[in-house]
C-alpha cells in the first residue's frame, strides 16, 4: 500500500512494545500511566448514568452538538472556577474525547509541515508522535525540578519563533516536575511579550498529595494582560474519574475553538453523549471532592512508598525528586558503585526479575538522557512496590 508521506515521521510507542513483554506471570509493572481501576467511583458511575437516562434519555442517547453537551460544559465551567480561574463562560470551551483528542485538534489546526513547536524535555511521548505526526519540528526546552528553565524557554523562543509552546506545568508525565509559582507569571510574560501561544496540558493538577500546587496558567492568567488570548487549556476526567469515559476538554480563545470544533466535526462529530451526559451528573452530584481525597490519599502512601524503597534498596546507583503528585517517579541512573547506567538495558535485565518500568529515552524529542527512566505507582500497592524495587535492584 501507499501510505501517506507523515507517517515517516512517526513510529509504533516504545511503551506499548514494551507491553509486549508483560505477559510473564506474576511480574510486577511500573510501566503503565494509568489510574488504579480499584480506585473509580463505580457506585457513583452507575447512579450517574441512570440519572442521565432518567432526566434526559433522549439527549443522553441521541447525536449531539460537536461542541460538547452543553450541561457537562456548564458543569465543567463550574469545576475550574473552583480551581481559581475567573470568567470562564462554557462557550469558551469544548468536550473532546479525552484531552489527547485536544492535543490531535491542535496539530490539525495550528501545525503545518515545518512549522517549529518547543516542548518540554522530557515530555508527553504521544504528544511527540502526535505533532511530529503533522510535520511539526520539535524543540526540547530544558526543565529541572521546578519545571521548565524560563530563560532557557525565551531563548528558544526568540531563535526558533515557534507556532505554539507545549507544557505539562504540574506533575508532569514522565517528569513528575512542578513549575514554580514565579516560573508560571514567567510563562505567562513570554507568551504576551513575543506573541506566541502556549498551551497548558493539565490531566494531573488535581493529584497533590499535600499543599496544593501554583495556580494553573489559566488562572493566573487574569493577572497577566493580554495572556488569556494566548493561552489553551487542556483538561480531562481520565485520570480523576474514569479514562473509560474518554471526556476531556479543550479551552481556547474563539478563533482557535471554531477551527477546532470544525476538524472535531470531521473526526468524531462529537464525543460521546451518553458518557458527556453521565460526567455532567457525576459532577452535578458533587462527588468528585471525595473522590479526589480518596485517590490522592491512596497515590500518596504509594509515592511515599516507592520514594523509601529506592532511597533503600539503590542508594546513590539513582537520582529523583520525590513526587509531590501525579502517577510517576522520573529517575536517573548514576552509575554508583559500577552500577547501571542506561535505562534501556536496564528495562530488559529488570522484565528478566520480574518488574517493568519505562526507560526514559522516548520522552525526549532531541538529545535523549538514555540514564533516565519511568516509574508508575500509581497501580501498584505498597507491599508490591516494595517487591517491584527490590527486584529492581537485582537487575542493577
């Protein structure tokens, strides 16, 4: 067959192959990003879906408007404002089918081949495949444990003059970094001084596991003139709620949310209703407060956990920050004492003794740090986490 020349540019997920491998009995897996099935609200669910098949059964069932059932926008409306950002009218947003269908709409809409896009080194791997998947040139800004470095991020910016600028601000996926408070007003500045759009991925900001993190940028964005016109907003319920769902959601100025409910339109013509219509009860039923205490007491103890067992079992053989939030621990080796100093080969020796995890490598668009690596805890109870790291450290 003749496949479209953008398909060059991309290849199969490094974690999905590594999936591949998972198959051995009893093994222990750090490797999915996922939220612990375990842990959804079933109850709340079910009663959700029945009510919107109660009140609306029409609506919950039938086509429905691309923009989004305009009760969940309502609602959703109603969730960020309690996360601090002001004058959120639900027109100004859209429903997509999770937030990776958000970060397609924005390849559809805003890259053309060639066109430069910085992102955050590491970053998202299916935000890498999906931009590049539009000819995008990626750009790898640096980030250390506060998050991006915002001088280093200006720099790129005035060299490469980039179509947009892609971040994960808070528990970032693989980094597990929080961009500071300053570093936030900092990004904000960029985007107004040279006019350039920043979007803000934030699947993970409700995940804290003590103090809550910085505002996001699209609450400060109000204290910042002019930077509310530059900024997109991702959103999602998968990792709080349930990723079954497939609801997330796209904030945007006017002109970008029309082009990108025209391509939804041709890709989907509208996230499920059904399942628009039960989020929209889920949240009108105010639930999702307990909920999120639940998880994020249950991710903690796990954070805490995995944090112990490394600092004990590998000692100085490996560096990380410990998570404040989020599902990951974002490592690097250091080859201590003789010990392994490339994820990759590590991820091999390591399925042999019965744990997984993700080498750091394919998080990188540009100049990968192959001593890296991912590790979930997210599904993983302490006890097993416990057993995951020893066995880890025998594969050293």
């Amino acid at each position: 067959m003749q496949f479209a020349d953008r398909l060059q540019n991309v290849e199969t997920s490094a974690i999905r192959e590594l999936f591949k491998l998972l198959g051995k009995p009893g093994i222990i897996s750090f490797a999915g990003g996922f939220p612990d099935s375990a842990l959804f609200d079933v109850e709340g669910i079910r009663a959700a879906s029945q009510q919107a098949l109660t009140d609306e059964p029409g609506a919950a069932l039938q086509y429905g408007a691309t923009e989004g059932y305009q009760p969940l926008r309502e609602q959703i409306a109603a969730f960020m404002a309690g996360k601090g950002v002001t004058g959120l009218a639900p027109e100004q947003l859209i429903v997509t089918t999770g937030s990776q269908q958000a970060l397609d709409l924005l390849g559809k809409t805003l890259i053309s081949p060639g066109d430069k896009v910085i992102v955050e080194g590491p970053t998202f791997l299916a935000t890498i495949q999906c931009f590049r998947l539009y000819g995008a040139e990626l750009v790898s800004a640096p980030i250390d444990g506060q998050g991006v470095d915002t001088d280093a991020l200006e720099r790129l910016i005035v060299e490469h003059k980039p179509k947009f600028v892609y971040l994960i601000p808070t528990f970032g996926n693989p980094s597990g970094a929080t961009l500071a408070l300053e570093r936030r007003r900092k990004v904000l500045e960029l985007a107004v001084r040279h006019q350039v759009v920043v979007v803000e991925d934030d699947p993970y900001g409700d995940l804290y596991f003590g103090e809550a993190p910085p505002p996001s940028l699209l609450a400060l964005s109000a204290s910042v003139a002019g930077s509310r016109e530059l900024l997109v907003h991702c959103g999602s319920l998968s990792k709080v709620l349930s990723p079954g769902l497939r609801v997330g959601w796209m904030i945007a100025p006017p002109e970008l949310l029309a082009k990108a409910t025209m391509c939804k339109q041709f890709s989907d013509a509208h996230t499920s209703t059904f399942a628009q219509a039960t989020a929209a009860q889920y949240l009108k039923a105010g639930r999702m407060p307990a909920t999120l205490d639940r998880v994020r007491a249950v991710y903690a103890e796990r954070a805490q956990a995995m944090g112990d067992a490394l600092r004990r079992d590998l000692g100085d053989a490996v560096q990380f920050v410990q998570p404040q939030g989020g599902l990951f621990v974002w490592a690097r080796l250091t080859g201590a004492g003789g010990k392994a100093t490339d994820g990759r080969a590590l991820a091999t020796r390591a399925i042999e003794q019965g744990v997984a995890f993700v080498p750091g490598t394919p998080f990188f668009c540009a100049n990968p740090d192959h001593a890296t690596l991912r590790l979930s805890f997210a599904t993983v109870d302490s006890d097993k986490i416990r057993e995951g790291v020893a066995r880890l450290a025998r594969a050293l």
